[in-house]
C-alpha cells in the first residue's frame, strides 16, 4: 500500500478528527453508488478505506511514525548495525563478528515474531457510508450496498435508525493476511435524508398540516401522511393554528416494544383571495371583534 497520508492527502500530524473528516469527504466523493461503472473511482475509495482503517489505529500509526512498520503492517528491518565500541569487529567467544551475531539475533527475532502471527490475526477493518430517507430510518428498511472490495450485499437498516449511527457487518471487511486468520468487519455509518413533511423528536414523529377555514371552524376528516402510510384524523370543531392532534402509536419504534407517537400541529390556511368571505367579515368584525393577542400579551 502507498504512503496512507499521501493516498488522503493529509499531513502527519492531522488529528483524528480532522483526519476522519477528511477520509469522510473522499468516501462520499468516491462511493461506487456515486460513481457508477467508474473502476478508477472504485480503486481510489479502496485505497482511502484501507489508508483511513490504517491511520485510524492509534497504536498502527504511531509505530509507522516511528518507522518501525511500513504501510502493509509489516515489520521494517533495521540496516547498518554497527558496533562502534572497543569491541568492534573483534571476534568473542563463542565464535564469528559482534555485529554478525548482533544481526543475527535481530533477525531470528523478527522471524520468530512473523511466526507468531502465522495463525490467527484479524483483517482490516472497512468503513462505508449510507444515506437513508426518514421514513426509511424511522420504520426500518432493507438496502443493498456495495462494499469496497465491489461485493453487493443486503443491509437491514432497523427501526428507529439514527443519523450517524454505524452498523456492524461481522466478517465482512478486509481478509486477513495470515493463516486462517478472521475476517475484518464492515461499519456502514447511516446518514438520514431531511424531509419535507416530518422531523423527529425522540420517538415521535413531527407533522405540521395546513388545515382550510371551514376545517377549522366546523372540524371535520382529513388525510394525512405517516412514516406508514396514510391515515384519517378528526380535527375537532373549533380548532385553531397551533393546535396539537396526537396519532398514537404512529411514531418511530423503540428498545423493549415502545412506539413512539405522531403529533400533528395544525395550520389554518386563508383563501387567496375571496371577495365574499372579506365582505362577510366586514360585516361580522365590528360586531364580534375579539382581541386574539389577548390581555397583557407583548408585555416586559
């Protein structure tokens, strides 16, 4: 693998969090959802996975600091011992120069160390990332996404998702590099879409609806939309902008089998223009004239 900092384009001494910035910023620039049939595109986002999943070990990136380790992991061989004392290149007792025993021992132990981690060792981890609608996220949905190394496989985004929240898809990462060795994981961070008609508070989902007049002032049936589909709701006689309609049990599920509810607010809307209904009011104004801001209203 090339220099991980090269491949994000980033400086050695980024922090984390400017340095998941930026492999997040490449990640959406280079999802293969994003660039369709482009191999290039495919090849760049699994360099930068691989250099992000490198560079986000903390103990992995310092011993590269330090060049003890190259950017595949593994071990770097120290060149150019040299004995410098009284000593040097003179023969001991047990035979051969200082320096070759010296490297020598150096050798063995980097052997004995590959040896070690023959069997066993994990792959690297993956990171991808997913855009969801809100209903998708609030009600639970099933997705299919491409992973770095191209493999397409179905996502069960559960009810109640937020934004934000990462998925973990065991075994599904990089292969591990030594013998029978376990798989890395895949962690699929969800970015939930914004929506035109609902927010979210906690569990209940948020609908503001615009009502007519004569809905407001008779009531009457409406339909309006949920995170599961259309329902009728009764808006009483009388009600007025402001007033909070809750449809039970239509928000986003919970831990242990809660539910949250949908709160509609309603929203009286005028005419855009009705000769008769001015002329009525008119008329009905002076005669029933009430003050809607009400007494004391707008006072320090």
């Amino acid at each position: 693998m090339k220099d991980p900092y090269q491949v994000l384009g980033v400086a050695r001494s980024i922090d984390a969090d400017a340095l998941k910035q930026a492999y997040r910023k490449l990640a959406r620039e280079l999802h293969p959802d994003h660039n369709p049939g482009n191999r290039k595109a495919e090849e760049r986002f699994k360099e930068v996975s691989a250099a992000f999943d490198f560079l986000s070990d903390a103990e992995r990136r310092a011993r590269f600091d330090r060049g003890e380790i190259d950017a595949t992991g593994a071990a770097v061989r120290r060149s150019g011992w040299r004995s410098h004392g009284p000593q040097a290149g003179r023969s001991n007792p047990f035979g051969g120069d200082v320096d070759d025993i010296l490297s020598e021992l150096l050798r063995r132990k980097e052997k004995g160390r590959a040896h070690s981690h023959s069997r066993g060792g994990k792959g690297a981890d993956l990171r991808h990332s997913l855009t969801v609608s809100f209903a998708e996220a609030a009600a639970g949905a099933t997705k299919r996404v491409t992973l770095v190394s191209g493999r397409t496989m179905e996502v069960r985004i559960p009810a109640g998702t937020t934004d934000g929240q990462t998925l973990r898809l065991k075994g599904q990462g990089n292969p591990s590099p030594m013998v029978e060795g376990e798989a890395g994981d895949a962690f699929i961070e969800i970015k939930v879409a914004g929506d035109a008609l609902f927010t979210r508070r906690d569990l209940d989902v948020l609908l503001d609806l615009p009502v007519s007049l004569q809905e407001a002032i008779l009531g009457g049936k409406v339909t309006v939309p949920t995170i599961g589909g259309r329902v009728t709701l009764t808006i009483p006689a009388g009600s007025n902008t402001g007033s909070v309609l809750r449809l039970k049990g239509k928000g986003v599920a919970g831990a242990n089998g809660t539910q949250g509810d949908q709160l509609v607010t309603l929203k009286v809307v005028l005419p855009d223009t009705d000769d008769e209904l001015r002329k009525f009011v008119e008329k009905w104004g002076p005669r029933h004239g009430y003050d809607p801001r009400g007494k004391g209203w707008g006072e320090g």
